[in-house]
C-alpha cells in the first residue's frame, strides 16, 4: 500500500457497496480522510444525489473547510429498451445517473477549489462510450456524464482552479448491481454469458476499479484532465 492520498478529504457517492465501498476502503487505507455516502441505511452519511436540498444540506454539514477528492459514483442500472421505456424510469435513471453527478461536481466545487491537489472522479461505464440496446436510459445518463466531465475539467481549467475532473468506464464487474440479473438467470449464466463478450475472458472486479479512480484522484495523474479511463477488460477495443 502506497500513500498517494494521504491526509486528503475525500467524498464518495454509493459507497455502501460494490465500486463505492471498494474505493473507500482503499482511500482508507491510503491514509485518506474517507467522508462516505450512499442512500441506503447504514454506517455513512446519507444523501440522494439526485435532490439538490440533499446536497446543499450535506455540504453545510461538513465539518471540514476544503475536500480534495470527490468521486460521483452513485448509480443503478435497469434494463430498457426504446418500446417498453417509459418516462417515469427515464427520469429516475436521468436523476441519479447524470443530475448527480451534476450536482457533485457543482455542490463540492466551492469547497475543491480551497484544494492545492482537487480532483473529481466521475464513474460513468463503457455504456457511456458504445450502445446497448437493453440499456438506453442509463447509456444516454452515462454518456451524459462523460461529457459533463469534460465541461468541468475545462471549466476549472480555464478558471485556473486546482481541480481535474476525469471520468472512469467501467465495463462488467461483478458487484451488487448484477444481483438482479443473477436472481433472474442465475449466477452462473450471468457471468458466463458476460465474460464471453469480454476479450480478457472474464468480470472486472470492484477493486480493479477502485484502483483506476485512486489513480486519476492522486498526483500520479496530475497532468490528466477532461479525459476518460476505461476499465473493461478489452470490451470497447473491438
């Protein structure tokens, strides 16, 4: 374990579980001052990323005068298609996937730009950079945050701030939001039938992930912004 983030603030959306919470635990043990979020119960701090009050509340409540690190990871993952997608999952997906990420990034920018290393990490998915025909909300959200992170990196960049923001695409990982589709087909045809379009011939792990967002957020990266890493065992290099 290298120190690369220690004594840094960081902020991580979806942390209960999967990518999330494989990232908190590594900043932690990287030495970071790890503040976690999610909307499920448990031993972190709650917030809906998709409520603009959610967030001006958490902010205010923030003990700290400055974050360095924010990583926009909150999500979920539906199947649809364009005949049976109706606006009501549209907007749900639009609302956590793309607008909470948005309003990450313009909530925690005050506080990053009192930073001398801010970095932003937005977890967008290959789904972001190619389409799937089974998910067309969440791959319109997801390319929206890629582009999103494009707007801030530049924007931060113009205004001289100490601040990248980078965005990471994740392709098939095996962590909780595949736990439907393994109820549904079994565990085992899932990750079979997944692995099989993965040219490394099998699932990410969360980990794996986690290391990438760790990463773009410390100063090994710290001529990189406005730019994507893909994670994906090949997947998009076909």
């Amino acid at each position: 374990v290298t120190v690369r983030i220690k004594n840094r603030i960081a902020l991580i959306t979806g942390a209960a579980s999967g990518i999330g919470k494989a990232t908190a635990d590594l900043f932690e043990a990287e030495g970071a001052v790890v503040l976690r979020t999610d909307i499920a119960d448990g031993n972190h701090h709650k917030l809906d990323v998709s409520k603009a009050s959610d967030w001006r509340g958490f902010i205010d409540s923030i003990e700290h005068e400055h974050i360095d690190i924010v990583v926009n990871n909150a999500g979920i993952s539906p199947h649809d298609n364009i005949e049976n997608l109706d606006m009501a999952t549209w907007d749900t997906i639009r609302g956590v996937v793309l607008d909470g990420v948005m309003l990450g990034c313009k909530h925690t920018l005050p506080l990053l730009k009192k930073s001398a290393y801010g970095a932003i990490v937005n977890v967008s998915s290959v789904a972001g950079i190619v389409g799937a025909s089974e998910y067309t909300s969440y791959g319109a959200a997801k390319a929206g945050v890629r582009n999103v992170t494009k707007s801030v990196a530049l924007h931060c960049a113009r205004m001289r701030y100490n601040v990248r923001c980078n965005s990471v695409h994740p392709g098939s990982i095996d962590t909780p939001i595949l736990d439907a589709d393994k109820a549904k087909y079994g565990m085992e045809k899932v990750v079979q039938v997944r692995a099989k379009a993965i040219p490394m011939g099998r699932l990410g792990r969360a980990r794996e992930v986690a290391d990438a967002i760790l990463f773009l957020a410390s100063d090994d990266a710290s001529f990189i912004t406005g730019t994507e890493l893909v994670v994906d065992g090949g997947f998009t290099a076909r």
